[in-house]
C-alpha cells in the first residue's frame, strides 16, 4: 500500500496553522478534491471516533466518503480513516510542528487501504490510475492554501 506525504514551511505560529486543519468539516475549498463536508451520525467537533461524511469530485466525477477520526492531538496531529461504504479507502492526516525561527512545518499524508480490487476502480472513479502521483499534486496544492491563507 502506498503512502505519500508532502511538507512545507509557513511563515506563521503554530496555532495559526493548526487553526486550518483542526477541523475537517471546515476545510472544504481548502483542498483540491473535498468540496464539502459536515459532521454526521450524532458527531459535532473534532475528537477521536468522531465521524463526517465528505464529497469529493475530481473533474466530472463525483462520490461520498464516510470518515472517522482516528488521531486527535489538540495543537499537533489529526488523522481520519476514510470508507467508502463498508470499504476502506484510506488515512489521511496533518501535523503541524513548530520550527525553531518561530514559523511552522506542516505535512499532509495519504495511506492507500484500498484492497486490491478496489484499486483496479480507482481511474473509473478519480480519472487517473497514479493515485499516489495525483495525491502529491493535489496535496502539494492544499498545502500551498493552507500556507498562504495561514501568512496573510
């Protein structure tokens, strides 16, 4: 199973940065391929097995996910499993570090959990058969946000 992770230098606190991907449900538009999100099945804030559905789209294509937060360290990491009914697709999660100049690194990282069936889909439903390669760009782009939004 594949991982990518992706990193990047901000020129703002942590805090700030932690401020923009503490909360899942709030980073629609953020990212490249999460157009909305919102809490669901009683959940009403970031802790773990809290639970939000998310729609995604990739050029014409669209799909629901259901995710469940797995890793909540308040300041510094946030993780959720991401199922596609009952099938795992996979982890995606943020960590925010301090650097020692008083700026922040962040990384975004993505593990595949799709079973290898489910993988034979995936350019049917993402439009590409380099979902690791695809993953990097989009991350690359979500970062790119989160930085700009984080320093102005």
């Amino acid at each position: 199973m594949s991982t990518v992770e992706v990193a990047v230098r901000v020129d703002a606190p942590p805090d700030r940065v932690w401020s923009l991907v503490s909360d899942p449900t709030a980073m629609a538009g953020i990212t490249e391929e999460c157009t909305d999100t919102r809490w669901s099945a009683g959940s009403s804030g970031p802790e773990v097995g809290a639970t939000f559905k998310g729609r995604n789209r990739s050029g014409f294509r669209r799909w629901t996910t259901t995710c469940t937060i797995v890793r909540y360290e308040r300041g510094s990491e946030i993780a959720w499993d991401v199922a596609f009914g009952p099938l795992a697709v996979a982890r995606w999660a943020y960590r925010v570090e301090p650097a020692e100049d008083g700026g922040t690194t962040i990384s975004e990282r993505f593990e595949d959990h799709r079973s290898s069936g489910l993988r034979l889909f995936a350019p049917l439903v993402r439009g590409t058969s380099d979902t690791a390669g695809l993953n990097r760009a989009n991350m690359a782009t979500t970062l790119s946000r989160i930085k700009s939004l984080a320093e102005t």
